[in-house]
C-alpha cells in the first residue's frame, strides 16, 4: 500500500482554502480562521494528481498574517465581548479573523527514491488544505526509525505533542557529511549536542566519537555507565565507554609538530629567526628519516649549528640564533602549567578513537594558542591514519597511522579553532577534512555561539545544521549566507525561539522543520551558575561557621576550683 492510501484512511483535518500563489514560484497562500494550527512550521497537504497518481502535496507554512481583524474602535474597549462586535458588522459565529498563511511546497515523498520530490503543480483557487497526519509526518520527515541502524532520535517535531512525530537523523549522513551546531549563549547548544553523543553511544551506532571540550562540560556522559541507564545502551554484549582526558593527560610528542605549528607557537619571530628555525626543522626531520623520531634537544642542536661569527663585528647570527634559543627554551621546557609537549610520550589515535567509546579531551586551563596547535596536531594525525589505512599503505595494527574504522570529532567553541579573517594553525586542517574527510571516514561537528566569528568557507562545508536561538543580526546573516537548507523564512523565526528548540536542517533529515530537543538521559554539565544562590549559600555557610564558634566559646569548660580565699574562689 504506498503512502497516498494510506493517507486517504487518515481523517482530513480542513484548515482552510487557497487564496493563490506566492511570492515565490513554490509559495502559495490559504486563508484560514484557525489561529491554534496554523502556525510558523507546521505541515499541510493539498490533494494534486501527480505520475497518474492522486498524491499528497505537502507544504510547511513558512509565514503568516493578519487578513482581517475587527475594527480598531470596536478593540480599543475591552469591556466589548469579540463575538458581540462581529455580530454587529455582520460577521456570523464567532470568527472575527481571518490569516492568510504563506506555504512553502515541499512535494509528495517517492518510497522509491527514498525523498521528497516537488511534481510543481500548485494548489489551484479555492482548493482545500488539511493539516498533515502525524502518522504520515513520522513516516516522511525523518529518513531513520527509532532504535534502527544508523539512525539518532534527537526530539519531537516542535509544533505536535512531544513524542508524536520523532525527529531521528541518519547518522551516516551526519558523521560523513559534517555537522555544524549554532547558537547563542544559553539556547542548548551543549546540551543538544550531548543528547546526540548519547545516541551516538547506543547499540545501533557504537560510534567512535573525540569531543574537544575547553570549558569541561561533558564529564556527566560518565553517567552512561549507570545502572539506571542500562536499558539504553547495554545490548548483546554492547557497553559503551566514556573516558575523560584531563588537561594533565594532553600529550603531543614534539616530532608530530610541523614547522608552522612551532612557528605559531613562538608568534612574532623575525624575519632572520624565522629562517634559522625553517633550516633547523627541516635538518632535524631529514636526519630523523622517514620514521624516525627525534626530539626537542634535536632540534635545538640543529639552531645552535646555524651559528656563525659575531653579530657584533657585522659578520654573524649570534643574537638572533641566541633569541630563537630563548624562545624555543621558554615555551617547551617547563612552559605552562601542564608540560604538553613531549619527547616520548602522545596520545594514541586507537586510544583516543574507539567504537562503542567517547573520549572527552579536556582543554581547560591551556592557553589558547596551545590548545589550537593540540587540535591541529590531533586532526592532522587522524585524517593522515585514515587516508594510510584506506589506501592500504598501514595495514600492521602497531603502525601508528593505522586506523580501521571512522570516526567523528565534535568540537566545542569552533570559532577559536577557525576563526574568520585569521589564519591560525588549526583551520587549514579543519578545512581539509571538511573538504576531503567523506571520503575517508573522519566527521566533524562544530558548536559554537558566534556563526559570525566562524570562518565562512569551514562553516558552509557543514552540510547538516542544528540552528538554535540566534540574536545577533551578525550571526544571523552569516547563517543567511553560508547554511544550506533551511529557507530563509525559516531562519526568521530564530529569536523567538526558546531553549532546547531548534531547526534541522540538511542532508540528516528529509526537510528542514523545527524541533523541540528530548530530554538527555545523562545530566546536563554546562549549566549557568546561579550567582545570587551562591552568595546566599557563603553567607549562610559563613553565618553557621559563626554561631558554632560562637556557641563553642559559650560551652568552654571551666577549669577545675582549687579552693577558696576569703570567700573567692581560686
């Protein structure tokens, strides 16, 4: 039975009756007096014969206005019931207003080519229009089922009863196609991207997931491994894992660096010093060999060789050799708080990459340049795995540029790591893998609350897009700009919307529509500190550490009598 026949079993729900077309060639509008349904997002069909077919044209209203209100000197008396004043100018029943609604045709859904395709026959004049069944809204939205191969139930469609139409991606598409996260600050950006990890980690997927968390707030995925959560992620011998790197774990060993990593970390080297570590890199890594490693101590012998004469007479490099020396020393011997850099030691690709396993990286308290070169060095040694592996050219398990399997890394606080108009070390690998990383199994997601901020080219390469509450009119035309899939109508409704709502859009889901996120099943770690309940809290911890010393002053015991002199005691 295809869809259509099912549908027609479906009780129609009339919401109203074409007006006419658009402003666009795939707009039309209806005029309806249901104030309730007719709302920004919600889906409707019209009836249209189609490849011989009577099929269901469906449509998401993208706007609406007022076509007819009741008189402004009737309104400006609210003692005047609104059914009384339409009785009065001749209007029947209670209908006072009327909307016309804009629609956006979407098309009837193909079961054979798996889409929607748009037959471009408009509603004529006077045509009715039903509010889409939710049984046929949960069968064409969304390209996956709950709990099947493959597929991430991230919420409800936002303009039914929660649960009545779920929202699930395919994560195929998601993980090879990229993601990109965007909203302002307190919308649920965290929080919605944790939810999807979540499903990231149960028995239908058992992904290999690297979150990039600089502000730690994904240690509560820990609570994957409760007993109450079992039932989610515990299936035919299937656990996940969850492992949290803390700062003092971060290693990169310093012969996975490349010259502009180095460079970037000592900033504003001169022309002449610039040069002398150039050569120095290059000698050290020729010596080294193709596998070989060297260390730090190379590379400082291989700028002490570039000494000659004395700058003081005008024929040598002397302070210029001494001054990169300086640097080099400062930054890698005993610099910051956590020694990252190492000569041995780094943080394996199939320690960090597992299936069925999270690994959380935790940048907290690491200067930001540090923590640019850190994801730089990690994604530069991921894709170059994957791209050895699936070529053939590392197929020994201890090599380490083997990687059998995809992986995707979400990374919080995107626009640090590509920023727009400025050239840090980690958005050319960023714009790399985005660019080439379908083809070899590496995703990325990206969150970050200034679309604005976020370099254009890596942003538009994310080709499905969670959009959440969007203020700024900045971030709003950067959206406008480079995000492909949602109609730009739709990216109007982005101030009004509330926390946990958001738009999906892209290749993970069949069209675009407004969601409202499920509720995580692991607490959330990134909520905002409440300042006044703190002060209380010190003020009351601090009265109670008072009234005990206090009171411990009153029940001081006395030391014992010795005796009495003359009637005082002593």
């Amino acid at each position: 039975m295809t869809n259509d026949k099912k549908a027609n079993k479906m009780s129609d729900t009339l919401m109203g009756t074409v007006k006419g077309p658009g402003e666009k060639p795939s707009e039309f509008v209806f005029i309806t007096a249901d104030n309730d349904r007719a709302r920004t997002g919600e889906f409707i069909y019209y009836r249209a014969r189609a490849a011989g077919v009577e099929r269901m044209i469906l449509g998401n209203i993208t706007e609406r206005r007022l076509a007819r209100s009741l008189p402004d000197s009737f309104l400006a008396d609210p003692s005047t019931s609104p059914s009384s004043v339409a009785a009065m100018i001749g209007l029947e029943g209670d209908v006072s207003e009327l909307f016309e609604i804009v629609v956006s045709v979407i098309g009837y859904y193909d079961e054979e080519l798996n889409d929607f395709a748009n037959p471009r026959i408009p509603p004529m004049p006077g045509q009715a229009v039903y509010l889409a069944p939710s049984e046929m809204l949960a069968r064409v939205l969304s390209p996956r089922r709950k709990g099947e191969l493959g597929a991430a139930h991230i919420g409800s469609l936002l303009t039914r009863e929660a649960g009545e139409v779920p929202v699930v991606l395919s994560v195929k598409d998601v993980v090879s196609t990229h993601l990109a996260v965007l909203a302002s600050t307190g919308a649920g950006k965290s929080y919605t991207a944790a939810v999807l990890i979540e499903e990231l980690m149960k028995p239908e997927n058992r992904s290999a997931v690297l979150v990039i968390d600089p502000h730690g707030e994904y240690n509560t995925l820990q609570e994957i491994k409760r007993a109450e959560n079992k039932n989610y992620f515990i299936a035919n011998g299937y656990e996940p894992e969850v492992r949290i790197l803390q700062p003092e774990r971060v290693k990169v060993r310093f012969d996975s660096l490349e010259f502009a990593d180095i460079a970037y970390l000592l900033q504003d080297l001169s022309e002449k010093m610039r040069h002398s570590l150039g050569t120095a890199f290059r000698n050290t890594r020729n010596s080294a060999g193709k596998h070989g490693h060297y260390t730090f101590q190379d590379l400082m012998d291989a700028v002490a060789e570039q000494r000659y004469g004395d700058e003081d007479r005008g024929g040598g490099n002397a302070s210029t050799i001494d001054a990169l020396e300086w640097r080099l020393d400062n930054r890698f011997r005993g610099y910051g708080k956590h020694q990252i850099f190492s000569d041995s030691e780094h943080n394996g690709l199939t320690e960090l990459f597992r299936p069925g396993q999270c690994t959380v990286l935790q940048l907290v308290d690491i200067d930001q340049n540090e923590q640019q070169v850190i994801v730089a060095t990690l994604l530069r040694r991921a894709i170059q795995a994957r791209m050895a592996t699936h070529k053939g050219d590392a197929t020994n398990p201890n090599d380490e540029k083997h990687l059998p399997y995809p992986i995707f890394v979400l990374i919080e606080e995107a626009h640090r790591f590509a920023p727009a108009g400025q050239t840090v070390v980690s958005t050319n690998v960023l714009k790399q893998i985005l660019a080439e990383g379908r083809k070899f199994g590496v995703g990325i997601g990206l969150i970050t609350q200034r679309p604005g901020k976020l370099d254009s080219d890596v942003l538009s390469q994310c080709m499905t897009q969670f959009i959440m509450r969007i203020v700024n009119p900045i971030d709003q035309d950067t959206i406008a700009k480079t995000v492909e899939g949602a109609g730009r109508r739709m990216l109007d409704e982005l101030p009004a919307l509330t926390r946990g709502q958001l738009i999906v859009s892209g290749v993970a889901i069949n069209t675009p529509l407004m969601c409202q996120v499920r509720r995580r099943l692991t607490r959330h770690g990134g909520e905002t500190i409440d300042a006044p309940a703190e002060w209380e809290k010190w003020h009351s911890e601090r009265s109670r550490a008072r009234r005990d010393e206090e009171n411990a002053v009153m029940v001081k015991p006395q030391p014992p009598s010795r005796g009495r002199i003359g009637g005082i005691e002593i």
